[in-house]
C-alpha cells in the first residue's frame, strides 16, 4: 500500500501539470506558430535553397526576441524515434515548448508518435510526405509549408532525399522524450548520443525553469 502511494504522487503530479498547461496557454507558451511561419518565409525569401543561412537568420531573430531562452550552440546530435533518423539542433527545450531544427541530407521515414503537444513542421529544404490511415494519396509539405500534427494524432511521415525542418512542439513536452529515447534501446545502443541529447536537453530545460518559463 506504501508503495501504491509512493508511485501515485509523481503520476498525480504529472497529470495535474499537464492539466493545468493545456488550459492556461496564455502563461505557459512564448512562441506563436503563425509568427514562426511568418520567420521561415522571411528567411526562406532571403536565402533561398542556402539552409545554412536560414537557420542562421531564424535563430538569430528568434534570439533577439527572446534573449534568455535561445541556445545560440549549434550542437547537432543524431535523433532516432518511430524508426527514423535524422539528426537535430535544439534552440529551445522546457516543460511546454521545445524548438528545434530536424532533418536529414539522405532522407528517413518513419512514425510520428502520438504525443502529448502539438507539433509544428515548418520546411526549410525538400519536402516532407504524411500518411493517414484510410487515405489513399500522401499529404505534400514542399519549401515553406507547414505540417500541423494535433496533440493525440499519427501519422507515417517521410522525407524524400534532403530534407529539413524548424520543428516546434508546444504541450506537454516531458511526455514525448520517451518516444525520443526508446530506439536508443530497442535499435540504435547508441547511448552516447543518448547522454548527449539527455544532457542538452535537461540542461535547457532545467535553465529556462530556472527563470521562470515553464
């Protein structure tokens, strides 16, 4: 019976979080979906097909508006969840929100998860493929779109040859890093770069709460 409460005060404490993020978005987000698509399109009409300088100008801007909650490193790691790869640049992680550029130079399918946020696919370069169950032609995401999957939905993904994206998530974040982790151990045994993304991530995280942001 101990252990029966020992175990239902972190789920009480996880729910009600969760809970109380998803009802009060006001004070819980600083990023705004359509504002970040405005950004992509900016960058994309400036630099073109050279995504280097699109990721560039976009941290850059979203740095000079939210000064404390931009990591300006680019440490790019390798990213296997849902059987795809690809590797990422994570420029904001926290409880509510993370931001990232994700893509591949080779092309990579996979499943999406079914997550506990919504999820933002902006494409920087290449296009991007989706597949619902029952459909029976692919979803097209080409240069300057966005792939909107809402908080609970799935979806095949792929993309074709090169592909990147800003990827930004918004919900309960914690509950999607178990989707990020599980290849390590099923598949990948690549547990460096497990460390190495555990440790970016909860470095960000932990200093974004540190100030404040949820």
């Amino acid at each position: 019976m101990q252990l029966l409460t020992l175990l239902s005060i972190p789920i009480i404490f996880v729910s009600s979080a969760f809970y109380f993020i998803i009802s009060r978005p006001s004070n819980v987000y600083i990023f705004d979906p359509t504002v970040l698509h405005s950004l992509t399109h900016s960058a994309l009409q400036v630099h073109g097909n050279n995504t280097a300088a699109v990721v560039s100008q976009l941290v850059s801007e979203l740095s000079a508006t939210h000064p404390k909650h931009v990591n300006l490193d680019e440490e790019w790691v390798f990213n296997n969840a849902g059987g795809a790869m690809g590797a990422m640049y994570i420029i904001h992680a926290s409880l509510t929100e993370y931001l990232i550029i994700f893509g591949t130079a080779l092309g990579t399918e996979g499943h999406t998860g079914r997550h506990t946020a919504d999820d933002y696919f902006y494409i920087l370069q290449g296009e991007e493929l989706a597949y619902a169950p029952g459909v029976y032609e692919p979803e097209r995401y080409p240069q300057g779109s966005v792939h909107h999957l809402k908080r609970g939905q799935v979806k095949q993904y792929k993309m074709d040859s090169g592909c990147f994206a800003l990827e930004y998530a918004r919900g309960w974040i914690p509950g999607m890093l178990f989707f990020g982790f599980a290849d390590t151990f099923t598949s990948t045994l690549d547990f460096y770069t497990l460390w190495r993304t555990v440790w970016i991530t909860g470095r960000e995280m932990i200093g974004n709460l540190m100030i404040g942001k949820l």
